[in-house]
C-alpha cells in the first residue's frame, strides 16, 4: 500500500474528511484493504480505486465509506458498516474512500458533494 500522503478534502463543505491517507490500487492492496488492522485513526482513510462496494468480513470495527465517481463526486455513503457487512453496488462509483466512523456525520458529507484529493506518492 502506498504511503499515506493524500489529503481527502470535501470541497462541497469545506470541510476536510482525512489527512493521510493511502491509495490501493492494486489487485493486492484492493484485496488486503484494512483487513488485519485493529483500527482506523481520526484523520486516517484508504482510497480503494476501483470499487463499487466494500465487505467488512474479518474486519473487527466498523468505519464510514465514500462512494466516489470519476470526478470525486459523492454517489453512494454508508456510515458506520460493520464486522461481518456488506455494502450495496453503487453503480456509478469509481472508488470507495474509507474512514473513521463519524466522518460523514461530522463533515456533513453528502450525495453530490465534490471531493479533492491533494497530495502524490513520493512527496
């Protein structure tokens, strides 16, 4: 997995939903994800790229999950998905930008909001 050196950013809101971090991209990192972690820390997030929906089998807490199309645009939300979930297909999402539980809640996120991501591995 990469580095955690992206900032998720909600434009839309001004509001910022993670301050580092990662990318999985590969068929490996999209597989492993979060699993054998205990838990995600505030300002943390994984960008799983593509994804259309997440399960939560093996994991052991819950988290929120950003569904995002091309454009980072909000197409799908799921707060607080637990152990042993599984979220629905969003069909038009891109990637799944997972995060601490409460995020969406406190950052206001909402469907249609639009999301930058700043920051490059290497950086």
């Amino acid at each position: 997995m990469a580095r955690a050196n992206y900032r998720f950013i909600n434009e839309t809101k001004n509001q910022i939903l993670a301050e580092r971090a990662t990318m999985a991209r590969s068929f490996f990192t999209r597989l492993k994800g979060l699993l054998g972690t205990r838990s995600l820390e505030q300002g943390a997030g994984l960008l799983i790229e593509p994804c259309k929906s997440i399960h939560m089998f093996g994991m052991h807490y819950s988290i929120d999950v950003v569904f995002l199309d091309k454009s980072y645009t909000v197409v799908g939300l799921v707060q607080n998905i637990g152990p042993g979930k599984m979220s629905k297909v969003f069909g038009k999402a891109r990637s799944a930008l997972e995060l601490p539980s409460g995020t969406i809640a406190a950052t206001g996120t909402a469907l249609g909001d639009r999301l930058a991501c700043e920051g490059a591995e290497g950086q």
